[in-house]
C-alpha cells in the first residue's frame, strides 16, 4: 500500500483490511498532483423530507481513519441540511479523473460539535466567515446585488475589511456546522483499458457507544465492472 502501486486490487488475497487508509492515500495523492481546482470536493447525496433525492458538490474537510469517516461543513438549515435532519444518511463520491480513481461512502450522518465547527470557521477566509452569516443558503433572494449588500452589512457588524484572512472577531453562525459521515460501506474503483475496472466493496456493521459510532471489521468482496 506504500506509494502509488495499486497493483494490490488485482489480486483477491491481496485486498487491504481496511479502505479508509486507501481514501486518505489517495486524496493526498490528488493534492500531490495539484489536481486542480478542488482535489477533495465530493458529490454529496441524501433525500429530502418528502423523499425526493438531492446530489450536489461540497468538500471533505476531514477523513478520519479511527472512526472510518468523512466530515464536511455547511449551513444545517439548506437544503441539505434540511435532508440530513429528517434522513440522516448520506451517499459521497470522491471522483479524481486523470488518476482514473472513485471512492463511494456511504453511512449515517452525524453532527460534528460545536466546539469542532468553532475550531474550522476560524480558520476560513474572512470573506467565507461573512458569506456565512450573509447567506440564508438554498433561500430566494432577489438579486446579486441584495446579496452583495448583506454582505457589506455583515462586514460592518463584524468590523472586517481585510479580505482573505480569517478573522478571530468574526464568530461561527449558530446554523452553519459539520457533519460527519460513518461510513458503513466504502468502494474503491480504479480504472483498467477495456472498461475491466477494478472494483472493492467493502462493509460494515456499526454500533452506537458511548454516543459514537463504532463500526466492526470490514468485509470485503470484488464486484464485476
């Protein structure tokens, strides 16, 4: 599993324990090659309240080899949001094409702490904090201009000019949070000529301890491309 040899998909008995070690590999890799402009930007996918099913781009801030999870960060109030509240579970696609490698994740959905989405907003440009409380994302607006006006209100409530740079006076919005995705089955796909891909699926059972999620050992099996 060291480096780039992925030689170990083609062979049955050679299939790693665990696929999380595999994910984080693999999205160091596409930063590694600068796969432009978001190398860790996933198609999230979940179902709304009434059941209708909703897919759109966020981006993995987070993979977590002990827990087996990926965490992202949004408003809980859009769209999205809204979904994960009344279905909490979610798909991912992790999809890095000159490198011909998919991940697929799939689990129950959990809200990070506060004290985590604290410690992440600070961190974000000053622009993306004031968009945070500026934007009522997945709501109508009337015109970019609106939306650019909220945004220069919010700047003068915080007290921010400087553009680009976190800014430590500007607070996490009580809606905007993490939420992290425990994966109960994951699969690495490696593109082969002739469309003969490479396929491994592997799943899990999870428990629920101490307020966590703890999943069993993985099993494994090849799947036809």
């Amino acid at each position: 599993m060291e480096g780039r040899d992925d030689a170990w998909l083609a062979d049955d008995a050679a299939l790693p324990p665990d696929p999380m070690p595999v994910l984080a590999r693999w999205l160091d890799e596409a930063f590694a090659d600068r796969l432009e402009p978001h190398p860790h930007a996933i198609a999230l996918a979940t179902v709304d309240p009434d059941g209708a099913p909703s897919a759109r781009m966020v981006l993995c801030k987070r993979v977590e080899l002990e827990q087996g999870a990926v965490v992202f960060y949004t408003h809980r109030e859009s769209r999205k949001g809204r979904a994960l509240a009344a279905h909490p579970r979610a798909a991912l696609v992790f999809y890095w094409g000159p490198q011909d490698r998919q991940v697929r994740v799939e689990g129950p959905v959990l809200p990070t702490s506060d004290a985590e989405g604290d410690a992440y907003f600070a961190t974000r440009p000053a622009d993306a904090q004031l968009g945070a409380w500026a934007s009522r994302q997945s709501e109508p607006i009337a015109s970019r201009a609106a939306l650019e006006e909220r945004m220069a209100e919010v700047a003068a409530r915080f007290g921010v000019e400087t553009r680009g740079v976190a800014q430590a006076a500007v607070p996490r919005p009580p809606s905007w949070g993490g939420y992290r995705v425990v994966a109960d089955a994951v699969e690495l796909w490696r593109g082969r000529p002739g469309r003969i891909h490479d396929r491994a699926l592997y799943r899990r059972t999870l428990a629920e301890r101490d307020r966590r999620l703890v999943g069993g050992s993985w099993r494994v099996e090849r799947l036809q491309p």
